[in-house]
C-alpha cells in the first residue's frame, strides 16, 4: 500500500468512507479505505460478530457463449465442468509455464455463462489474457464498472443480511451464490469471503452502494458490525492462510509451489501451463510456502529474508501480528524438502539483526464450526 493517490480510481462509496473517517491509502490502483477505528478492533469484530467491506475494486469479467466453459477451462487450472448452475469455484488463470497471471473466482451462472472476479490490480492484464486466448466460441467482457462489491464477513453476517432481503440465506452453502434483492436492490448473493469467517459477497449497481453500505451498517449496528479497511482484511486473510497475488503467487510461482496443488485438475484434459505443472508434479518443487510463527522478538513482515546457518534460502511472503492469538505470524516460500517441516527453526532478517522464528501448520486459524 502507498499514500500516492494521484490518478488512482475510486468506488462508489469514496466520500462515505472520507466522511466516515476512513484513512485512505493507494492499492492496486484504486484509493480505498486501510482502516477506520483501527486494524485490531476491525479484525476482532470480523472474528466475533461482523464487518462491512468495501471491495468494489475488484474486477469482474463475463464469459459466455458456446465456447464459455471450453475458454475459462482454457486459461484456468481448475475444473470448472464440475460446477452446477450458482456455484462458484476458486482457481488459477495460468501461464504457459503453469505460474499465475492471477488468481479469481468463477462463478457459473448459466450453462453458458460465467462470472469471473477477478484482483483490482489485474483486472487489464486478465482481461487481456483471456481474450488473447479466446479460440473458442465466447464472448468476453469486462463489466467491472456495472459492479459495486460489499463483503459481510463474520459469525453474525447472516443474521445481518437476512434484514435486507427476502432471499433465504441459510441454504446457500459456502461457495455457492443466488441471485434476489437486496434492500429491493437486484444482487448477485454468494456465499464466499476472504476472511476466513462465515459470509457473503454482493454484486449490484454502484448507484446503489451508498444506500446498501448504509443500510446492512444500520442493520448491523446491535450485533456489532463495523466497517472495515483493508488492513483488517489483509490480517484476517493471512490468519485463514489465504493467498495474496504480489505476495504468495505471483507470475513466478506454481500453485504447487504456493500450496494450492488443491485447485490444480490435471485429468481434465490440455490447459494453459499443463504440461509444466504436471512435469513439476512429477519431479518435485523446487520451493514451498510454509507458515512460521515468531520464537524471539520481531515481526517478520512482507519481503525481509530468511535466513538458515546464516544463508539466505528465502523471503518471508506476508506477516504480521496475529490479532487472535496475540503473536507474530507469517507466510515464506523456502526450500522444499526435509528439514522444513512444522517445528524447524528459522531466522528472519528485521533490519540489522536477525529473529528466530519456528515453522507452523497452515492455516494459523479456524473458524469454529
């Protein structure tokens, strides 16, 4: 994040969150809210009862066509023929070296359609990769400016949101989405979240945005929802262990090398990076993302080095203090091999002096279920 605001882009709800006394940074492009009362007390609302996030940076693409689903299995590494009809899946759109251009949410809202949601920073170069790829019979289109986003996130989101809208929220399980009115506003409502918490994710017209981040705030406000920058969302996120394009993949990275190997569907048949993934499959990685915690004192925080014996054998990916636990936490791509398992010590360069730091099971937390 930066403080340079010159040419940046702003939401819809830019002076809500001046007025409100959001304190405003630049981030992948667009000048948005990093806090309001506080990382801390935003992150252990989140945890306990509920935030509003404004993330209506990020970028949406539309697939459609004959050749929708041939394109989007194409270009990503998931399967996404495995999707029914309001059911999202998270993925990797690859290069040919099977590394990220980035990585988005799919949503199928047709047999013939999807919804992509793509990183705010990215949004032109997806685009544009998509489309350089387009073989098939598809239609692509970038309708980000027809969408605001709102994020409710925690235990009490539900509760919430169920006030506005007269669509049933309970049946829609995680990482699946509906389509009904919100505060009679027509919304797109999916069950998803990038908090680590309970939640939903709306998409609706930005003429509408000041009135719905008003409204789920006023409906929020005995049960504790607070609104929330990007600061709190960044802290939830890494405590869930959640990727971060620009810090745990990026253009040089393998989903194999970034503990996604999950999302990677090698039996699905040709896709951009395939035969480079499954060659890595086959011999190994290189290096592996590993989660630490810190033993002395320090904050590990994104890029310093870490070292082993002295030498540098890699660089801490994201960190920082943990809100739930109380401690000092971080992500780092390290050798892969023994030697890295959780309980193995590391050092981390802070500044003039190292930290000793221990290595720790992903993710750091768990929502209780």
């Amino acid at each position: 994040m930066t403080t340079e605001t010159a040419s940046l882009r702003r939401t819809a709800l830019y002076a809500k969150h001046r007025q409100m006394g959001g304190r405003m940074v630049g981030f992948g492009g667009w000048e948005m809210p990093v806090e309001y009362a506080g990382i801390i007390p935003e992150h252990q609302a989140v945890r306990r009862a509920a935030g509003l996030f404004d993330v209506s940076h990020m970028g949406e693409i539309e697939v459609r066509g004959s050749g929708a689903l041939e394109l989007v299995q194409h270009v990503c590494c998931n399967d996404a023929s495995r999707l029914a009809v309001g059911q999202a899946q998270y993925t990797g759109l690859m290069t040919e070296r099977g590394t990220f251009v980035d990585d988005l949410l799919v949503h199928k809202l047709a047999e013939a359609h999807y919804f992509l949601v793509v990183n705010a920073a990215n949004r032109e170069k997806d685009f544009a990769h998509i489309r350089l790829h387009n073989r098939f019979a598809a239609q692509v289109e970038d309708r980000s400016d027809a969408y605001a986003q709102l994020a409710v996130q925690g235990p009490r989101a539900l509760a919430i949101l169920q006030q506005l809208t007269p669509v049933a929220l309970a049946p829609i399980r995680y990482y699946w989405f509906t389509s009904g009115p919100v505060l009679g506003v027509p919304a797109l409502i999916a069950r998803t979240g990038y908090t680590g918490e309970d939640g939903f994710e709306i998409y609706f017209d930005p003429a509408q945005a000041v009135r719905l981040w008003e409204a789920l705030l006023e409906a929020g406000r005995a049960a504790g929802l607070v609104p929330c920058g990007l600061g709190a969302r960044n802290t939830l996120r890494l405590e869930a262990g959640m990727a971060l394009y620009g810090h745990e993949i990026d253009d040089q990275t393998t989903p194999f090398e970034a503990n996604l190997g999950w999302i990677v569907k090698l039996g699905k048949g040709e896709f951009l990076g395939r035969a480079a993934l499954e060659a890595q499959k086959r011999t190994g990685v290189p290096r592996q993302l590993v989660g630490f915690e810190m033993v002395e004192a320090g904050i590990g925080r994104d890029g310093y080095a870490v070292l082993r014996n002295g030498a540098v054998i890699g660089r801490v990916t994201s960190g920082s203090p943990c809100p739930t636990s109380g401690k000092n936490i971080g992500m780092a791509s390290v050798p892969a091999g023994p030697g890295f398992e959780p309980g193995a010590e590391l050092d981390i360069q802070i500044r003039q002096r190292t930290a000793r730091a221990r290595i720790v099971p992903l993710p750091f937390y768990k929502r209780p279920r």
